[in-house]
C-alpha cells in the first residue's frame, strides 16, 4: 500500500509528540509551546500577610491581595483560574475565592467556627477545608458557592491538610490521632478512614502527584530540642519512601508542578522562609524567592487567565481547548470535555502508545461552546494512551491512563 507523503508526515509527528509527553511527562502540542505555569504563595513582605503570584522560574511576582488582615493559605483551583485562600478581613478566618489576577474576592464560608488549609476537587466544584475548634480540627467540605457543606471527621484529635486524588475518589489528610502527626485516606464521603504510614516524627502537608502514584510530605523530628523538617515521597500505600532535602532547617509543605516533574515548597534553610523548586527526585533545588519576609504556602497551577495563555497552555486565539480527562487514572470509562470559541470541524481520536489510532470519538462540525465526550474503554489492556483534538490549523495530544 502506497502512504502519502503527508501521512506519513502527520503520523510522524504523532509519534513525536507522544513520545514528548512520555518522556518529559508535558503536553505535547502544536504549533506552540507548553509554559511551565505558575505559583501562587503568602508572604507577609507588605507588612501583613497576603497573596501573591508569580511564574515558576520565579519571575513576575504579583501581589493579588492588598488588606489589613492576613490573607493565607493560596490554593489555585485544577484549571488555574482561581484560588481559594484564608482572610481574616472578615473579623475571623474564612474561605475566600478570586480570580487568578486577584480580582472578584468572594467569601465562601460565613459562620462562627475558623477554617483553614482549603484544597480543590479535581472538578472544580467543592472545597475541601478543615474547621478549628480549638482543642480539635474537623475536615469539611463545601461547594464552591458555599452551600452544602458536609462534615467528614469527627474525633477528638486533629485533622487537617485536606487533599483530594486526581481521580476524585480519595481524601489525603494528616491527624495527631494516633499520637504523632501521621498520614490518613479517607473517601471523599469520609468512609474508610485510614493511616497509611506509622513511624517517628511528625508526618506532615502531604500532597499528591498529579498522575496520583506518589505522595510528598515533610517530615519533622527534634535535633537538640529544635524542630528539622525534611520533604520526603513515597508511593501511595505509603511504600518505597525516600528523603529529598537534607537541609539544616524546615523544609516543608511540597506541592507538584502540574506534569509532575517538579517540587516547589517553603525552606528555613538561608534564615527566614523562601520558596524553593527542585526536581521530583531532589535534584536541582533552587531558590525562587530572596527577601527578609515570610514566603511560603506555595500552590502550583496550569497558566492563569491574565497571562494570555488559558488552562491547558493554549493561547485562546488558537480557537479551542481540551481539559484534562476525568478521571485519571480510571478503569473503564472516563469524560473528555473541551471548548471551542467558535464552531469548526473537530477530530477527537484515540491512540496507543506507539502512536496507533484505537477510537475515533469526534470527527464532524462542533457548534461553539463547551462539550463532553464519554469514553468507554472496555476491551483495551491497561496502560498509557493519548488523546489528541485537532481543528484545521492546532492540534493538542494529552496523556490517559487505564487501570486494571
């Protein structure tokens, strides 16, 4: 069978870029680049606390909140358009939502109780945060608007940090209920609740890598009466743990750049508190911040909307974006959504590792507006396989995960 020129070509380049999203663990798109997103933290450099942003390398820093009260805690949400955050403004600490640029700061939680430590679902939709009473801490949750909120804890020790897998089944927390501060899972209806490590010290801000294999946390012990924090990771039934930092200090609170590759987290280790980055095996730790404030409580997202680039690393221009799959990983069926800004003829197709087509789930005109594909994958061995949308001129290829 004779093959075009310029089949050969398109499928070359498939090819090329799956392996660019295997190998580098990014999206691997067309014509453009991938940018390595952004970092929102607090730091108290303006004389109380408040939210700031800044891009990974450590360049364009913006202060997003600018009160007398001490705005805290940042977490941006998975498609990196808002953050939920702590403020006092309110005479108490409650949750509070804003866009990306700092804009529309909307409070979420408004009762009698102090909340602190929020983290996002994987959707968007809840925030999962944890209650203070004092002598004890309760984990919650509550939709973004501020309705329905659920208590998922209730014991008399502490349970805080709250974090939800990428697959939105489990909820990643840290509890003193055993004594020491160890790590726990939970459902995400707070059934099943359960410690997943048990040793000295104190086991403390764990987070999940975003493919939801690996667990990062600090690890504090006493040396001589003074407390050293190291960041350490391991896999998600608490096996294989190994220690990346061994600074003289606390390093502490890790959290994942969006692909993976990457740790940023708050260090003690050059006096005050600074933010750092390092590679996902430790190596290449580097300073991002340099000052003789407070930095720290960092949250790594997809690009926000104030950079030009939209949540998936696609200029909005480009006409279209593609989410990632939800969930993922999963085990028989999955949900695709993407946007188009306006109505075009859209591919949407399948492929295996070797860059071999498997299922065609869109081919035709797509009216303008945001859609959803379900994919069933029944009968596919698990493993990894890449989703890839084209219009006429831009295509994107993005990374899927059966499980068996």
């Amino acid at each position: 069978m004779k093959i075009s020129t310029n089949s050969l070509s398109r499928k070359l380049t498939l090819v090329f870029m799956i392996l660019i999203t295997v190998f580098t663990g990014t999206v691997a798109q067309s014509p453009q680049t991938q940018n390595d997103g952004w970092i929102a933290f607090y730091s108290d450099r303006s004389g109380n606390r408040d939210i700031y942003s800044m891009r990974a390398d450590g360049t364009e820093v913006t202060q997003l909140t600018t009160n007398t009260a001490n705005d805290e805690c940042p977490s941006i949400s998975p498609d990196g358009k808002e953050i939920a955050f702590i403020s006092e403004r309110d005479g108490k600490r409650e949750i509070y939502i804003m866009n990306s640029d700092g804009s529309n700061q909307t409070r979420v939680t408004n009762n009698s109780d102090t909340e602190e430590h929020p983290s996002w679902s994987p959707d968007g939709t809840k925030i999962y945060f944890m209650k203070d009473l004092s002598s004890r801490t309760e984990i919650w949750v509550i939709n973004t608007d501020g309705t329905g909120a659920v208590r998922l804890t209730n014991n008399q020790a502490r349970d805080e940090r709250p974090i939800v897998s990428p697959d939105g089944q489990t909820v990643l927390f840290m509890s003193n209920r055993n004594g020491n501060y160890e790590i726990y899972m939970m459902n995400t209806d707070g059934s099943n609740q359960r410690r997943i490590t048990n040793s000295t010290g104190h086991k403390i801000f764990p987070t999940w890598s975003p493919d939801g294999l690996k667990i990062a946390y600090g690890l504090t012990v006493m040396v001589g009466g003074v407390p050293q924090a190291d960041i350490h990771v391991m896999n998600a039934d608490g096996s294989g743990d190994i220690r990346l930092t061994t600074a003289n200090g606390r390093d502490e609170d890790p959290v994942w750049s969006p692909d993976g590759t990457r740790i940023a987290f708050q260090s003690e280790r050059n006096g005050n508190f600074e933010i750092y980055k390092m590679n996902s095996d430790g190596t290449e730790q580097t300073r991002l911040t340099s000052n003789s404030f407070w930095d720290g409580w960092p949250s790594w997202g997809t690009d926000p909307v104030q950079s030009g680039i939209d949540d998936q690393g696609l200029n909005q221009s480009r006409g279209f974006r593609l989410f990632q799959n939800y969930p993922n990983p999963f085990n028989l069926s999955t949900t695709i959504k993407f946007e188009l800004l306006q109505s075009g003829i859209v591919s949407l197709r399948i492929y295996n590792f070797s860059g071999q087509e498997v299922d065609e789930l869109v081919c035709e005109n797509i009216p303008q507006g945001i859609h959803t594909v379900n994919w069933n994958c029944t009968g596919l061995p698990g493993g990894i396989y890449f989703y890839r949308m084209s219009t006429d001129e831009y295509s994107v290829t993005k990374k899927l995960n059966i499980i068996q």
